[in-house]
C-alpha cells in the first residue's frame, strides 16, 4: 500500500472562542484541544496521519443560547478556516452549527461550505436535550441535502434522567463504554424512522465508532421495527443507503469485518477520535487488518476523497 495516504476524519479541536463559554477545562487532553497545530502535527507525523478533518469538540455550540452560539458557532469556523488555510495540505474542515437556531445553522453550514470550503458538519448529539429529528432541525437537514455534503452525528453525554436510570450507580460506563454508544444508536435509528430519508433521500449522515453496533444490530432491528412502524423502506435499507461509518475509536478486526459485511467497503473510512485515541494506535491497526491493500487504501484515502470531495 506504498501510495495510499492516510486520511482522518474525526479529529477534534477547541476553538478559543468556544473556551470563553463553556465550563472550565483542565487537564493533559484539553491542553491538547487547545493547541490545534502543536502537538496534533507532531502525533500525526509519529502516526502515519496525512490529512485530519478538524471539528470543533463537544459540546460545541450545541447547548448555549441561540445568539451566543451563532456568534460562536462562526468565529470557530473562521478559526478553523485560518487555520487549515496556513496548514492546507495536513487539514480540512468540518463546520460548526448553532444548533439552538436551526434557521441560523443552516445558513451557516452554507456560508462554511460555500465560502470557506468545509466538506459538511459534525454535530455534537442532542442541542439542548433535543434529539435532531425534532422538525425543528429539518433546515439543517434540507441544506445539507441540497448542498451534498454530509452530517457527521457524534456522541453527546446520555440525557439527566437516562444517566439516573442507566448509570447513576455505575458512572464508569457513561461515555465511551457504553453511554456515548446508546445515545448515537438511539439517535441515528431515530431520524430513520422520524421518516428523514423519505424528505430527502439524498442526504447523507455519517457516524463514528463503527456505527456504535448498528450493523451488528440492524438484522434484528428491522425484523421487529416492523410489526411496530410501516415505513416505505427496512430500516437496514435506510441505514445501507444513507449512512457512512468511520473506524474513530473501534479498532476491532471483527466489529470492522461486521461493518463492511452490512454496509460494502465503500461505506467504511478511517478516523481516529484524536486526542482520546492515539493516531498510531489507530494507522498500526488498520495497516494489520485482514484486508487486501485495495480495500485497505479505500478506508484510509478513497473513500473520504470521494464522500467529502476532497482534492
């Protein structure tokens, strides 16, 4: 595989601006939010990572007022745009949306597409305890749709009353090891059946962490969702033809060889999760993985250049 780059799009960052407003942070992984260029080349070099497609960390903009959030939710983008400008052969972009006004998110993921040339959005889960099939957020979803870039749904912690029912005596499995994993699954299978895809069935979503068991599941999930909901397609069928997954913090030869059984190849790509996984760990996994080297260069190049344009 000597020609294949390697290309990594879950890779986060926190903006100046977004540190103003939220709660503060410390510690050795946020110091390495903050330094966008420091030590993120430096890890990417000793990882074997070419290109990282940078998004602003969760929470975002997701959960302050609408004002607050449009305003920050642009002088993020601007700073990611100085930045992969000085840096345009080792980063591209993901825009950040101010989510708590939908009508304001989508003109912004326009003006980040259009004008700063990002390659679609992250959003961080839920905005303010809303989950994105709320119809409220069919303007992000329409513009998304009609400018062909895709929606990367991340993680956000699980909602109050769900961490007292779920994880309250238990609060290690909140988060990675299983709370995130609950929270995505729920949400991606839940603007499925909100009828989405049917309002736009270009659109297109991806997800990290291998889909969070979602194609482990999807057989089952069907099946069932069927005797409950009528919908003009299977659920796998939705998932198949809308969703791309990425390897960010999943890397598992057999939760990967699930992943490209339910969804073809050419809806697998590589990601990280950088600063909470480490880059090497991710590119020395992917490099022994049972694939042949075409397979193997789709995941960590084709596929993100054709999904996301990237040139």
């Amino acid at each position: 595989m000597p020609d294949a780059k390697v290309i990594a799009i879950e890779e986060h960052f926190t903006s100046p601006y977004l540190r103003q407003v939220i709660p503060p942070r410390d510690g050795p992984v946020q110091k390495m939010l903050d330094d966008i260029t420091g030590v993120r080349l430096k890890e990417m070099d000793e990882g074997g990572i070419d290109l990282a497609v940078l998004s602003e960390n969760n929470p975002a903009a997701n959960n302050l007022d609408p004002e607050t959030a449009v305003r920050v939710a642009k002088a993020s983008n601007d700073f990611l745009y100085e930045t992969v400008r000085a840096h345009p052969t080792r980063f591209a972009g993901f825009a950040t949306l101010p989510l708590p006004d939908p009508k304001a998110s989508a003109d912004e993921l326009e003006r980040a597409v259009t004008k700063l040339g990002f390659h679609g959005t992250m959003i961080m889960g839920t905005s303010n305890g809303l989950f994105l099939d709320d119809k409220r957020f069919r303007p992000v979803f329409e513009r998304a749709a009609k400018l062909d870039v895709p929606i990367y749904i991340h993680p956000s912690p699980v909602l109050p009353a769900i961490f007292d029912a779920y994880f309250k005596d238990h609060p290690g499995l909140q988060g990675p090891p299983l709370g995130f994993g609950i929270e995505t699954l729920t949400h991606t299978f839940r603007l499925i059946t909100s009828g989405l895809f049917d309002e736009y069935p270009s659109l297109k979503i991806i997800v990290g962490h291998l889909g969070e068991a979602a194609p482990y599941t999807l057989w089952r999930s069907e099946h069932n969702l069927a005797r409950f909901q009528k919908m003009a397609k299977g659920l796998a069928d939705y998932y198949r033809q809308n969703f791309w997954l990425t390897t960010s913090g999943a890397f598992s030869d057999s939760a990967l060889a699930c992943a490209i059984a339910e969804m073809g190849i050419e809806r697998i790509m590589f990601a990280v999760d950088w600063p909470y996984i480490n880059n090497a760990l991710g590119t020395k996994w992917l490099k022994a993985a049972p694939l042949n080297d075409k397979d193997r260069a789709l995941i960590f190049e084709g596929n993100a250049r054709k999904l996301l344009r990237l040139t």
